[in-house]
C-alpha cells in the first residue's frame, strides 16, 4: 500500500502529513482559508480541557484542536518556552487558555496547578494524560533514576490527576478521561523496558476504571497515534538539529487533534476502555464532524 505524501505544519517544525489507501489527503477538506480549519460549531464551549504534555507533539495538536472547538484549555509541561509557545496557537483559535509549568514528577505542583485551572477556568471536563519519558537504552543501563522517573511521570502522574478530578465527575455524572497510551502499551520493543512497562500499566489501570466509570457517566478512554510520530524524548529544539530526511518520516502531531476533541466531546459508555487510533478518529471527525459521527464508526478505529 502506496502512501500519499502532503506537508502541514505544527509550531516551529514541518511534519509529513500521511493520507492512507494511497490517497494525499486533501487540503481542502481539512482547511479553509489561511490554512486554518473551519470549524462552524463549538462542541466543546463552556468545557475546560487539562493537557499534561502539551508543550509540543501530540500534547500540542491536541490543545490546539480543543481550543478550536470551544474548550477552555490548561496546558502542562516544564518548558516554558514550548508551552508558550502552544499557548499562542491555541489562542489563536479564541479559546482561554492557562499555561502551567510543573514537573510531573512533584506531586504537589500538580495538585496545584488543577487547582488552579479550577479556581481559574472553571471545574475541569475533560482530563488528558499525555505526557511521557522515553529514554532509548538496553535494560542492563535501566538505572533505578530512570526506571522511577519513567513511572513517575508515564504512569503515577496521570493517577494523581486522575484521582484529584474524578470525584467531581462522579458528582456531575459526567466526564472525560483520556490517557495516550502507543503501540509499547500492547507490544514490547528493545530498549524501552522502562517506557514499555508503564504503557502497559497505563493501559490495564484505565481499562479496568473504565469499568468502574462508565456506568456512572464518565468515559475513560486510551489512544494510540496510529502513524509515525516525533519520538516523545525529542523536543522541538532539538528538530533543528537532526537531518530532514528523519524529520520529514514524523507525521504532523496537529492532524491527530480532531480526536483529543472527540475523546472530550464523548459521553457513550460503549466507547470506554479501549484504545483510540488518533489518525484514524480524526479524519473521521474532518469528514463528518462530532456531531454526525456514528459510535460504530469510531468503535471500528479502536482495538481492545
């Protein structure tokens, strides 16, 4: 199968946007006008989103797509630069926005920057657990600083937000709960221990919440990207150094977006406890929209 090649940019880098079934995607339909999406309704308004990783990759896309369609996001990360940076794409959308750099690493700057978004966007919606360590070595040089920082920050942050902002679902009965997860949550890969091993935690810890949740009316929910992404360890600083030829086979983190907006907007339990394709979701909201778009349909770009 032949892949279609067209170009889009997310921050200060150029991806390869990759359309399947030998197919370019077309600009068109994903665009209007200054190569911005037209998006005529707002899903999302009155909602407040909290994106942990959303300083660059798919952190970004996805607070950038939920700032376009209404939700009010707070954006976490340690670089300030990059969250900045974030900030003034989503801004540029209309939404409010609340930048927040913490090490998810301190419990308690985590705690206080939820806090915060609630003291200062209002109760929080729709949580997003995306970011994650990845440090490419052999087990034998798995130190215990990189073993407990991989858990600390892949597995044990998203607990801790998780447990400040479900209670508060749970009074509502209402909810969104998304953990990004990858192909190391369900498949293990040389050099990855360490990362493999809280992807497959992450994943049997949400299945099993959402087990617990969707009856209540909180949807807890996985994805994976779905095509190639920029590795989580690289930053947007580092881009500039590395060859294009590497740079150009990284899809852009923005045309997954659509489905961090889905994963929010969505209230069925049905689609609890499985595994989001990311790609796959979005060209389906860019082709029928949140609103139109069938429960099988997106059952059919998820695995177990």
């Amino acid at each position: 199968m032949e892949i279609g090649v067209t170009w889009a940019s997310c921050g200060n880098s150029v991806f390869r946007q990759e359309g399947r079934d030998g197919m370019q995607p077309d600009a068109d339909r994903f665009h209007g006008g200054e190569g911005e999406l037209s998006v005529t309704y707002k899903p999302l308004k009155g909602q407040v989103a909290f994106v942990t990783g959303a300083g660059r990759g798919l952190g970004r896309g996805g607070a950038v797509m939920l700032g376009r369609y209404g939700a009010r996001v707070a954006m976490v990360s340690r670089t300030v630069s990059e969250l900045e940076e974030t900030e003034r794409m989503v801004r540029a959308e209309g939404a409010q926005t609340l930048i927040l750099p913490v090490d998810l690493t301190d419990t308690a700057a985590l705690t206080d920057a939820l806090q915060r978004t609630e003291h200062e966007l209002g109760p929080i919606t729709s949580l997003v657990n995306n970011a994650a360590v990845l440090d490419l070595v052999p087990f034998e040089e798995t130190t215990p600083e990189i073993w407990g920082q991989a858990f600390a920050v892949n597995l044990h942050a998203a607990y801790h937000a998780i447990r400040h902002v479900y209670p508060e679902m749970l009074r509502r009965g209402s909810g969104s709960i998304h953990n990004v997860s990858s192909a190391a949550g369900f498949r293990g890969f040389a050099r990855e221990t360490a990362y493999c091993a809280t992807k497959f935690a992450l994943e049997g810890f949400s299945k099993s919440l959402a087990m617990e949740a969707a009856p209540r009316g909180v949807v807890v929910a996985l994805s994976s990207p779905g095509i190639r992404t920029k590795p989580t360890s690289v930053t947007i600083e580092d881009l500039s150094s590395l060859p294009e030829a590497q740079v150009r086979e990284w899809a852009d983190p923005l045309v997954m977006g659509e489905a961090f907006a889905y994963l929010a907007w969505m209230s069925d339990p049905e689609l609890a406890g499985r595994v989001y394709d990311l790609y796959r979701v979005s060209e389906l909201v860019r082709e029928v929209g949140c609103l139109d778009l069938e429960v099988s349909a997106v059952l059919a770009c998820s695995r177990e």
